[in-house]
C-alpha cells in the first residue's frame, strides 16, 4: 500500500483504506477459490498413479527411441490427406462464413430483430463445439471416412472466420461508403466497392490463420474415423508401436511448422 507524507505534513494514499480492504477480500476469495476448485478436481485422483508417472513417462519414451523411420513411407498418402482435409474444410467454411458475417454485422445486417441474432447464434453454435465432437458426431452418420472430416472442419471454421469478418466489417470506415452510396450505388455495388475493400486484408489472413489451425486439428480426426494421419495415429497406439508414434508425431510437428511459416509469410504480407 503506498503511502507518502507530503511537503506539508499529509498522508497521501494511492486507494482509500476500504478499497484497500476490498481488494484484500477480492484476493482472498480468488485463494479460497482455487483451492476449493483443486480439491474438486483432485478429490478422484489416485496419488500413487501420479508418483508413478515419471518412471512410466520414461518407460514409454524409451521404447518410443529410436523413430522407426522406415514407418515414414506410409505417412506420405495420410499426410496428403489430412492437408486435403484441413484446405477443403477452411474452403468450404469461408464460402459458408461469409454471408453468415455479413448478415451478423450491425451495418451491413438487413434485420437487426430477426436475421442478425439468428446469424450471430450459427458463429456461437460453431465456436462452441470443438471439431473432434463435429467429427465424432458426423461419423456416427455419414461413416469414417474423409468427409465427415472435411465437414467437421468446415463446421468449426464457420464461427471462427465468421466471428472476425464480421466484426471487421463492423469497423470499417463508413464514410466510404457513403461516398460510393452518393453515387446511386445498388446495395451490392456498395459492398464491392466500399466495405469489400477495407476488410479483405483482414479477411484473408484470418482465412489462412485458420487453415493453420485446421491442419493441426485434422491431424487428430482420425482418433475418431475422419481419415488423415490420426488414423495410423490411433492404429500405432492400439498395437503400442511407439516408434512409430514417434515418427508419426515428427511428421505432425514437421507439418505444423511449415504450415505456421507459411500462414505466417502470408499474414505478414497483407498487414
């Protein structure tokens, strides 16, 4: 609490003394609150499981080394696949996303009462559930396979890029757009010309963020059936091949790197 005496023989404090006393109990309850939410968690752990845990860890990692590399030449036809996965479903969620932003965006919405709220509950609906649930649910209907892949990420990236645009569109500068309004514009030549154009830098580098978030979530799918390398993923587990997890893991990070420098280079040019 910092007190200083000035020239004149007063104490001058930063807070009074009850918001001094207020943010004390705020702390506290933060405390008492953290452990309550630990002991919840830990009530069902069993500690001697977790006293156990780093000599299983280096159990596991030790039968995991060396990599079997020859494993590496069934990789290439999976690795094809989950970037076929991630770029078709970052394709097919902008062609959705877009109207869905437009209609979402107070300026450009044409109902405030009944469009706007139903467009703004698919961006939430999407951002709620994780791809992996998408996937697990669509392969329950369509079978294994890619496309319930592909629709899952589709899914997920509705609400993402859908969630961005929007609230770009919201910020743009709106007396461009009365300018080209000014010129007896149609509704349609005014997004092409006035808001189009301000928010497609934008727009696109959180299309391609995406894409990067999509190829590591695709890697995973298939854990649950939705094709890509999570496929021999799940495979290598099942049979406890762990060099081969390991190698599978060396593609994965590999893929994710290359895919983050390219995202990356991209967003750096058109910002």
């Amino acid at each position: 609490m910092p007190v200083t005496i000035t020239s004149n023989g007063r104490v001058w404090r930063r807070h009074s003394p009850m918001r001094d006393i207020l943010g004390f109990a705020a702390w506290l309850a933060l405390v008492a609150f953290f452990v309550f939410c630990w002991q919840v968690m830990t009530k069902d752990t069993m500690w001697v499981f977790v006293h156990d845990a780093p000599a299983q860890g280096a159990d596991i990692l030790a039968r995991a080394l060396p990599p079997r590399w020859s494993y590496l030449a069934s990789l290439w036809k999976p690795l094809w696949d989950t970037l076929n996965m991630a770029t078709l479903g970052t394709l097919l969620g902008t062609v959705i996303a877009v109207p869905v932003a437009f209609l979402a965006a107070g300026n450009t919405t044409p109902s405030h009462a009944l469009v706007r709220p139903l467009a703004l509950f698919v961006i939430v609906a999407s951002r709620s559930i994780n791809s992996l649930i998408w996937a697990l649910l669509l392969v329950s209907i369509l079978g294994p396979g890619m496309l319930a892949g592909i629709i899952a990420i589709a899914l997920r990236s509705i609400g993402f890029i859908g969630k961005l645009l929007y609230e770009a569109i919201e910020e743009i500068d709106e007396g461009q757009v009365e300018a080209v309004s000014a010129t007896g514009a149609t509704g349609m030549q005014v997004i092409d010309y006035a808001i189009v154009p301000q928010v497609l830098p934008s727009f696109i580098g959180s299309v391609v963020f995406r894409w990067d978030i999509n190829i590591r979530e695709s890697a995973i799918l298939g854990l649950v059936g939705a094709g890509g390398l999570g496929l021999n993923l799940q495979s290598s587990l099942n049979v406890l091949a762990w060099p081969q997890v390991t190698i599978i893991f060396i593609v994965i990070l590999a893929t994710v790197v290359v895919s983050e420098w390219i995202s990356a280079r991209v967003r750096r040019a058109l910002i």
